[in-house]
C-alpha cells in the first residue's frame, strides 16, 4: 500500500513535457510559457522530452535553459524542501545544440 | 631602444613582427616569450608548420609556462579566435597573457586571410579589457597588401630588431575598408530561396541542397543549424524578407544570407556568451562555431553573411 502510494506522489510530482519535432522562433515562446506553467508547486521534477525532437535552435535551447535554471536554482533560493530537478530526453538523431 | 621582449607585463598589447627567415622569427618571437616566462607570464603561443615546430623545440627550455596551440587544427574559421583568446584569457583569470599569435601564412587562402585580418583589427576594439600582449609574427614573403594591412591592425610594428609605433594604426577605424567591403552577389548557378516566417522550408532548401552536393551529414545539420540562425535573425531584427543562396565550389558548400538588417557591434559574435545570460545575441557565435568560414559584412541598410563548408577532399 504504502509502496504505491509513494509511487502515486513520485507520478503526482513528475512532469513530462513532450517537445514538438522542430523548435525555433516560431514556437519558442509558446513552449516557454508551457514549461513556466509545469513549474507549478508539487512539481519536484520536470522531464523535458525532446526524445521527438529533431531541431532545435539557439532560442529553443535559450527556452530549455532558462526553465532549467527556473526549475533547479528557484526552488533553492525560495526555501523549498528539495531542489527541483530538470531533466532533458533527448534525441541522439537530433540537429540540436544541446 | 627597447628590444621586441620588452613587452609591458600587464596592460593590453599588439604588436607586429615582421621577419624573413625562421631565424628572424626566432631572433623576434623568443626574447618575447623568455621575458614572459621571466616575469612568470603564462605564454601561449599559437603558430603552424615550421614555425610551431621551432617553438616546439624551444618548449624544454623555455619550461612549463608555455603552451603551444596549433592554429590549423583549431579549426579554419577566423571568427573562431577571439573566443578561443577569451577561453585562455579566463583560464588564467584575468591574469596577464602572452600571445604568439600567427595566424596568417603564405599557403591560407585569401579568404581566410581577409577573415584574420578582420580578427587582428577587432583585437583591438578589446583593448583595456584583456591584460594580454599580442605578438603577431608576419613572414615578408606574404603579399604587399597582406602586410599592410599587418601594419594598419597593428598599434605597434617590430622591424630589423626595431620597434615603433605604426604609423598607418587608426584606432578610431574597427576594420580596415578593404576588408569591408560588401561581398559581392552569389554567381548565377546558385540556387536562390527568398524566405521570411518559413523557418523550416529554409531548413530543407539547405538539407536537399547541401545534401546533393555531398556534404557529409553531420556537416548538412551543422550547416542547417548555422542558416538556421542567420533566417531567424532576419525574422527577429527586420521587417523584409530575407535572400538565401547555396552554391557548390570543387571543395566547398557556400550559403550567402542577405537581408535588411544591420549589426551595430561588429565583434558580434566572436566571443562567448555568458552562459547564466538568457538574452540574445547567440545566433552568430553558433554559427562561428560550427562552420568553416563566416565571412559577415554589415552596411547601413544591409547585412550579407556568407557561410563556407568545406567538402571532403
């Protein structure tokens, strides 16, 4: 019971955000706004999923940066329990920069 | 006088040397290191060929202070090179650094020579910020213009043993006019793809064409991913389309962006963003980084980029 209970808080505190095939100017924003709403409270780790993803420019990586340095330095500073953590899935096939 | 060792420890230097056989290079580049090591500079000196193999021959005397870089395997991309002073620089924490500095020789060609050209002058534009002395070695049997050019990009010039001021350094002019001058139209075999919001149909025009032209495929999404850069920076900076032309030489893939923005900062690009900045500006150091020549030029209406893939031999 309580094993799964854990596991049900684990799933409750995990969010996985998929990434579209191709990110540059044209949805960056939009995807920035999608990863800043996934930050929410609970949220103790956060998947971004590019396991899709097969480009990504220099402002999607400025958006995925940026949510990593929201998602691990804020809760820090703001006093939280644990350190959120981001994690990244990538594509090893990607024209990435990352 | 001062010999050509009698570099200031701390401050910003650039200077000049000018030498016709590889003992005048010697007699020109070693005092310059020794001293360095003496006041327990750290040098990097960063040369090719016979040049660094003299150097190299040099290193178990002139001890552990010295480290030797190769500039043709730093890649050929002038554009490159600030950012790789700026990494040395910030490994010794703003301390003091020596450079050698010979980036120009007699088998480059002349389209990287004008890109090192470019680079020398922007040394300059970094002046007071750095606490680096630049010794640039130029060999004599360089072209007329070459060294010149040398001598404009140069504050300071080292001759038969002498030093003096350049008397043809301007620093109030960035880069030197002739070296930046519009680059000319893609010839008329290029294929051509006006773009503007289309970002990933400007991604496959370069995929298929780069493809077809046999550029290995890491080299393709290197490529995809600098003109990639260069159209969404035309997107963000100007109201207009943008012109993407591709063409293939016997050894190289060339892309030619043309568009109708402007780029204030001409060292833009050259050195590294500060990774906890989450503003702009990254566009162009990525596309420095991975192709093998980016030649920018950047008038009052607008700006053409001419990116080069070198093709497998």
């Amino acid at each position: 019971m309580d094993g799964d209970r854990h596991a049900a808080d684990a799933v409750r505190s995990t969010a996985v955000i998929p990434m579209p095939a191709e990110i540059d100017i044209a949805n960056a924003s939009r995807l920035a706004v999608e990863l800043d709403a996934s930050l929410k409270p609970g949220v103790k780790t956060l998947i971004i999923d590019m396991t899709r993803t097969t480009f990504c420019d220099s402002l999607g990586v400025r958006v995925i940066a940026r949510t990593c340095l929201i998602g691990t330095v804020a809760p820090r500073r703001a006093g939280a329990d644990h350190p959120g953590q981001v994690w990244i899935a990538d594509s090893r096939q990607a024209a990435c920069l990352m | 006088m001062p010999g050509p060792g009698a570099f200031d420890s701390a401050g910003f230097e650039h200077a000049a040397l000018f030498y016709r056989t590889p003992a005048e290079f010697a007699a020109g580049v070693l005092p310059f290191v020794e001293a360095g090591v003496e006041a327990r500079v750290p040098v990097v000196a960063a040369s090719q060929g016979r040049n660094l193999q003299l150097l190299r021959a040099q290193l178990d005397r002139l001890g552990e202070r010295v480290a030797l870089a190769d500039l043709a395997s730093i890649g050929p991309n002038p554009g490159r090179l600030l950012g790789w002073m700026q990494q040395v620089t910030e490994q010794h924490h703003g301390q003091p650094v020596r450079y050698v500095h010979e980036a120009v020789w007699r088998s480059r060609r002349p389209e990287e020579i004008q890109e090192v050209i470019r680079h020398e002058a922007l040394i300059n534009q970094i002046a007071g910020s750095w606490p680096i002395s630049v010794l640039c070695p130029y060999d004599l049997a360089l072209g007329r213009d070459v060294l010149a050019s040398a001598e404009r990009t140069h504050p300071v010039v080292l001759r038969d043993g002498h030093r003096l001021a350049s008397p043809s350094y301007d620093p109030d002019v960035p880069v030197p006019a002739e070296y930046d001058r519009p680059l000319g139209d893609p010839p008329a075999r290029a294929a051509v793809l006006a773009y503007r919001n289309d970002l990933a149909r400007v991604r496959a025009f370069i995929t298929g064409h780069a493809d077809r032209a046999g550029l290995p495929d890491l080299r393709v999404r290197d490529l995809v991913i600098a003109v990639g850069e260069l159209a969404a920076n035309t997107l963000a900076h100007t109201s207009s389309p943008g012109t993407l032309a591709i063409w293939t030489t016997p050894k190289e893939v060339i892309c030619q962006v043309h568009d109708s923005g402007h780029i204030e900062d001409p060292v833009t690009g050259r050195l590294r963003p500060d990774p906890a900045d989450l503003g702009g500006g990254r566009g162009l150091w990525v596309v420095n980084q991975v192709c093998d020549l980016v030649q920018i030029r950047t008038g009052r209406s607008d700006t053409q980029i001419r990116l080069h893939m070198r093709l497998p031999a």
